[in-house]
C-alpha cells in the first residue's frame, strides 16, 4: 500500500486538515482520522461523525489535563491497549445538550484553549479526553501519542488534536485498502505510527545506554546493560545471554517490573511470567534478553492492589503503556527480530523500530517455584 510521508502529513495537520493515521503498513490495520484540536470547525466534527464510531477523543498533556482537573476514568485501567481515558466532558458556555457537531466542536476547542478553566466543564460529557504518554511514539505507539506529536512537529500552539476510528456504513472499522480508498476519495492524506517512529528516531531517543557489565546470577552468567530514560531518570536493565545481534531471532522478553511477583513472589499474582522465570528460560535457552522497565506508579499500584485484596495485573510482558521504551533498547542491542517469551500479542509500530517478531514461545510456568 502507499502511504504519505510524515512531512507532507505535518504540512496538512499545520493547514488545519484531517490526516488519517493507521498503525502501519500491515494490511489489516485500522486507522484514525486525527486533527488539530484548534482547527475544529462544525463542519468537520459533522464529517467526522459521519464516517466514524461516533466517539471523538482529545488527546492533551498531563499538566493541562491536571489544570483542568480531569482525572482518569478508572484508577485500574484494563483496556485492551491502556488508553488513558479521563473523565469525559462537556463546555458549559453556549451549548446545550453538548452532542451536537455544534457543541462538540465548541468542547474541543475550548479543552485546548489555555485561557479555559476546570469549571467551565460539565462532567460527564460527549468529548472523552486522553493523556499522552510523555516521550509520545517513542514511549507507546498509539495514536493518543501520534495526535499529538504531529501536532507539535506542526509547530502549532495548542498541544491538542483530536481522533476517531474510521468505519464502514455496516459499522465495521475500515482496514487497509480501505483506509487508503477513503482517503483519496475524500483528498486525505494516509500515514503510519510506525513511519512516524521512524521520523522521530532520525533525531530522538528517550531513553540512553549508561552501563554494562558481566554479572553472575542465580541462572549463571549475564551480560547486564543499564539504560537511563531521558524522560523520568528511571532506570531500565537489559539481561543479554549470547549473541544477539547476528539477525537471527532471539528469545526475547520485555518485562515491566512488578513488585509482587518478581520482589515478593507472591504466588497469586496472574500477572504473566516473572521476570526470574523469563531469565531461567533464556538460560536454558544459551540466547536470549530480558529487558525490564522500571514503572513510575508500580509501587503504589502494587498497594492499591493489595487493600483491595487483589493481587490482578494484566500481562506484562511489551505493555502497551510503555512498549517503544523496550523496543528502542532492543533496537540499540542490535536485536532484529523477536521469539517473544510470552502469550501472542499485537504491538503497533515495531517495524518502525526496525524489529520484526519472528513467532512466540507460550510459557505456562510463571513462578520460580
């Protein structure tokens, strides 16, 4: 399929057009019309509405969203893809039921109006914002992140835009080939979040290499890399048994610490294989890395967790909140393509890092035992 380049998307995100944004070239992809939150007129939400679920979200940085006091919609967020969803809202100045193309483009606006305050907002509403992950594609390659990385590679003001997943009439989403129809039907350009990852890696990195050293562990010897993320100065660590970076696909694992089971090792915590678990089946293996990320709000999550007498966490393995952070260390280890040590998974964007997955190995044993 053909597919525009990032710059000529930019150029039309900065001239106030729509842009569609699919999650890269597989041919099964959906895709989202997104943008900029400033340029929302009636007319597009009424074209927007049209062709789409219906469901137009904004995404926004956290500090405005924190201005705003507009909190996420659950504090235990087990969406499919940990979209960020807050509290959804409705402008209370010179609308009225908040719904129609009218209102809603007045909400969107005012969201990303900075002179706007918490109050000015009904709760709930018809518009549902989103928080972007700092570090944007490069942390999660969604398209809460893409919206607003092309907006602010626009040059524009407001760090805002909007998004909707693009459908058929029979209310199924449109894919591939269909994405690229539409468009040119309707004069829209067509990109990627994998492109656009490329983009941003041209010039960018979010997190650094600041370390690495042999270690002896529990499961024998292990190359052990430290990186520093640019964006919070937490560390991640790499566990690299063998050589990986011969083309080959390497048994890989990318683990989001978890305090429970890999510090405790709590036995009921469903939370996918432990990140000792991922490193003794590598051993086994003579091949393979486990990288483990470090998460900001894990410990307090880990206690939320436990008051509610619950110890669920969704599989950790490439979380959707923070997969780019791992895929871009396995991209500086030289890794190309991926065995992934866990459950099959969908991640958008990889190619955009330059990895492939090459298959997955489905492990039952999560414990240590």
């Amino acid at each position: 399929m053909q597919f525009d380049v990032i710059e000529d998307i930019v150029a039309d995100i900065r001239a106030g057009r729509m842009v569609i944004i699919a999650d890269d070239e597989d041919r099964e992809n959906e895709g989202d019309l997104i943008m900029a939150a400033q340029a929302v007129t009636e007319e597009s939400i009424a074209f927007i509405v049209r062709h789409s679920s219906g469901i137009i979200c904004q995404p926004m940085l956290r500090a405005r969203l924190d201005e705003l006091q507009l909190p996420q919609m659950v504090s235990d967020n087990s969406e499919s893809h940990r979209t960020a969803f807050t509290i959804s809202v409705d402008y209370r100045h010179g609308t009225t039921t908040g719904i129609s193309a009218a209102d809603r483009a007045r909400t969107i606006r005012a969201l990303a109006d900075p002179t706007s305050r918490a109050g000015d907002f009904a709760r709930p509403g018809h518009i549902f914002p989103l928080r972007y992950s700092e570090g944007g594609v490069l942390t999660r390659a969604g398209h809460t992140e893409a919206t607003i990385d092309l907006v602010r590679l626009a040059g524009l003001p407001m760090l805002s835009g909007i998004l909707v997943e693009i459908v058929n009439d029979d209310g199924t989403m449109k894919r591939g080939a269909q994405l690229i129809e539409f468009a040119r039907a309707h004069g829209l350009k067509v990109g990627t979040i994998a492109d656009l990852i490329r983009h941003r890696l041209q010039t960018e990195k979010t997190v650094a290499r600041a370390f690495e050293r042999e270690v002896e562990t529990e499961f024998g010897p292990f190359r052990l890399v430290g990186y520093r993320n640019a964006l919070s100065d937490l560390p991640h660590f790499a566990l690299v048994r063998g050589r990986i970076d011969d083309g080959a696909p390497v048994l890989t694992r990318v683990h989001v610490r978890d305090t429970l089971s890999d510090v405790l090792h709590l036995t009921d915590t469903p939370c996918g294989l432990t990140a000792g678990a991922a490193m003794r089946r590598i051993a086994d293996e003579g091949r393979g890395v486990v990288v483990v990320l470090a998460d900001a709000n894990e410990a307090a999550g880990a206690l939320e967790r436990l008051a509610r007498g619950t110890q669920d966490r969704a599989e950790s393995a490439f979380d959707g909140r923070q997969h780019g952070l791992g895929a871009q260390i396995l991209a500086d280890l030289g890794v190309r393509r991926l065995r992934v040590l866990g459950t099959p998974r969908r991640f958008r964007g990889l190619d955009g890092f330059g990895l492939e997955i090459a298959g997955y190995d489905e492990v039952h044993e999560q414990r240590l035992g």
